[in-house]
C-alpha cells in the first residue's frame, strides 16, 4: 500500500510516499480503507520533532491520526461495527491507503468522508480545552485563532452550551466567525481594546500561538483562566499548556449527536492528494485555515 512517511525530522520536504506493508486490526482495532484523512497541526509539530515528550517517535514513522473510510478488517474483542460500515476516528498513520483505528463511531447520515476526515481530533481537542478552562453557561469565551478547525468547533460547542464567544481572526474570516455565532474583531495593533469593547473576558483560549499569552492573561485577569494549544512557552506565564488527549470514544460520540442535530459543521477550506502532504503541511503552519485540510486516498 502507499503511505506517507518520513526517516527524519524537519521541514515538509522529508515526507516521502512510499509502498509499506498493510497494518492489521488487532484486539480492540479496526482496520480501515481510507477515504480520507484529517491534516493536525500535531502532524507538523511531530515531524519537526517539536513534542516528542508527549508523543515519542521512531523512525522512520507514518503521519496523520485522524480519518474517514470503509471497515475491511475488524479486530478481536469488537463489537457494533461491521466490514463495510462507513466510519470515522482517530488512530496511527493515517495518511494511508490502509489504517487502523483505535476509536470510531459510524458517520452520521449526510456526511462525506471528505468533511468527516475533519472532525476526530478537532472535536476531542474543542471539547477537552473548553472543559479545563473552566467557562461555564452564560460567560464569556475567547478565542485567539478561532477560524482554524479546532477553533471552528470551539464557536459552535461553546455556543450550544449558552457561553458567549469572542473570536479573533484575520480580516477575510471575520464574517466566518460571525456565521458560528461569535462576536467577531480582527487580530493585530489595538486588538486588546477591541476585544474590551466587545464586553468581559472571563476565559480564554490560545489556538494560534501568536505570542498573545500575556494579553490573554490581562484580559482575563487570571492565567489559570486561560489554555493554549500552541505555545510550548505559556506554561513559563503560568497558563495551562494542553496537549494530551482525553477520551476520543466520548468525543466522536458527542461529535456525531452534535452534527445530526445540525449544531456541529466544520468546512474543509482544501482537499489534497497524498502525493500533496508537504503541500498540505506547509499550508497547515502558515495558519489562516477556515475549517479543516485534509488528504483525499
């Protein structure tokens, strides 16, 4: 099968595609012909080797966690799903012809596998940093970053859970973020005061990594009132550095109620070839992504 890879840290330009060996589903797995596979930040940052403390790699290593597609091999010990159900989860090397998957569910009716590619490690990440920054019903949330995918999601769950929301973006995504329910403002000189004007902060979340810590810590008053998922260095302000999963099952299972109930869409600004995953990484760091990147098989 093809598989994208790489021997070596560094830029996008140590991704190869190469022919591997098919992986199979052992006890508790299943085994997917992918479809398509979501395109992480946390992709870039391992093959830069950027976070090896709480994810190890060995070379040479596969990419990808998140992807949709068709159930060709069920391992031992599973139950409610069957060869041939259309899924979508979170597993390893997933930017493959052939993957398997530690967590799935079934795709909700009227979801491509295009758009469901999307969803896995986006919704975990939204739902685990709006819990451990603590807002709650009828507050205030803002978001540094929010037009990205995992900010897409955050809007929208926050939203439904009765937590205003204050998103900053660039110029081109302010009515994006306007559309999912936010109060919307621009990032760059004056952004502070004119997130003020927008009324009070009583949480924040870091999801671009723009150097912002210390002004969402002023905002909020707080910095245990504030979460990022992009500066290694916010742990140094006292703010809250998040980076380990919770439970993917729980999440894909909110993610499919959410999404059938039309409370949850999360667009797929492009699509790529696997021979396109340096194209996609590249694209994926340079940030301004409205919705999600994801590699069609």
């Amino acid at each position: 099968m093809r598989k994208v890879s790489f021997a070596e840290f560094g830029g996008p330009e140590v991704l190869q595609l190469v022919e591997a060996e098919e992986p199979h589903a052992g006890p508790g797995r299943i085994r997917i012909a992918v479809r398509a596979a979501g395109v992480n930040p946390v992709d870039w940052r391992l093959r830069e080797g950027q976070v090896l403390g709480a994810h190890p790699v060995e070379l040479p290593a596969g990419v990808g966690l998140d992807a949709a597609g068709v159930v060709d091999e069920v391992g031992e010990g599973v139950e409610g799903v069957e060869v041939g159900d259309r899924v979508f989860g979170e597993g390893a090397d997933t930017y493959a012809e052939f993957a398997v998957l530690s967590a799935w569910a079934r795709m909700p009716e009227g979801l491509d596998f295009e758009e469901a590619a999307g969803y896995p490690s986006v919704v975990e990440t939204a739902l685990r940093i709006i819990r451990e920054v603590g807002v709650r019903p009828g507050q205030t949330l803002l978001v540094s970053g929010a037009s990205g995918g995992v900010g897409s999601a955050v809007l929208q769950i926050a939203r439904a859970r009765g937590i205003t929301v204050i998103g900053t973006a660039g110029a081109a995504n302010q009515d994006y973020l306007r559309e999912l329910g936010a109060l919307a403002t621009t990032y760059g000189e004056g952004w502070v005061e004119r997130v003020r004007r927008l009324g009070r902060v009583d949480a924040a979340l870091d999801l671009a990594g723009s150097g912002v810590i210390r002004e969402l810590v002023e905002l909020t008053g707080d910095p245990r009132k504030v979460v990022s998922i992009a500066d290694l260095g916010a742990p140094r302000l006292g703010v809250r550095f998040s980076g380990v999963a919770g439970s993917v099952p729980d999440a894909l299972t909110e993610a499919v109620d959410l999404i059938s109930r039309g409370r949850l869409h999360i667009p797929v600004e492009k699509a790529y070839s696997l021979t396109e995953a340096a194209e996609a990484h590249t694209d994926s760091r340079a940030g301004h992504t409205r919705g999600r990147r994801v590699l069609l098989v």
